[in-house]
C-alpha cells in the first residue's frame, strides 16, 4: 500500500503536502507545511514534516513524529520533504502490518 501524496497551495506562499484521498483519516496522517524563505530570519526555504495520530479533528490529534527542514532552494526542500515523508509512510505501514490479530469479540 503506498498512499498518494500531492502538494497544494495554502496562502501567501506557503504549501502543504500529504495524502490526497486521506485513505488513514481519523488514525493516522502524514504531511508538511512549507513556507517560502520570507518566512525565514535566514531567508530559507522551511517546512515541518509530521506524523499525527488519532482524532477525527486537526484538533484532536497527538504529533507523534515531527521534523523540520531548512533548504536553499524551493526545489530541495521539497524533495527532503518528499524523502521524509515517504520514509515515515513506509514506517508506519511496516508497524501497522506488525499489529496483532484482534480478538474474536463474538
């Protein structure tokens, strides 16, 4: 299972990235924010790479991995965001594939 993530413009700028169809919604989901260098006291690129559990709400989820980026350039600082969110994506399928078997509640 490989999920689809695309990147879409937000305001003033600024891009998101993560799955298009929101196949894990409400369990767990996989993205970035990034924000041109104007954002920047360095005048580079940045973007928070996440993974967050739970809630059927922005509100009700728990970060449960973060990481931040800092690039020269637009065009490497999506493909860092690129590596790492489909790093993250193929860990948390890999742990989920490890879940036991639930219990016959019959």
């Amino acid at each position: 299972m490989n999920l689809e993530m695309i990147w879409t413009p937000d305001c003033q700028g600024k891009w998101d990235y993560g799955e298009e169809q929101g196949a894990l919604a409400g369990l767990v989901s996989i993205g970035a924010r990034m924000w041109p260098p104007s954002y920047d006291p360095q005048s580079r690129w940045t973007a928070t790479c996440s993974i967050e559990l739970g809630g059927d709400s922005a509100d009700d989820d728990a970060t449960y991995a973060e990481h931040t980026i800092h690039a020269a350039t637009e065009q490497e600082c999506r493909r860092q965001v690129e590596e790492w969110c489909a790093r993250a994506q193929q860990y948390v399928l890999a742990h989920m594939k490890k879940l036991p078997p639930l219990p016959d509640y019959s």
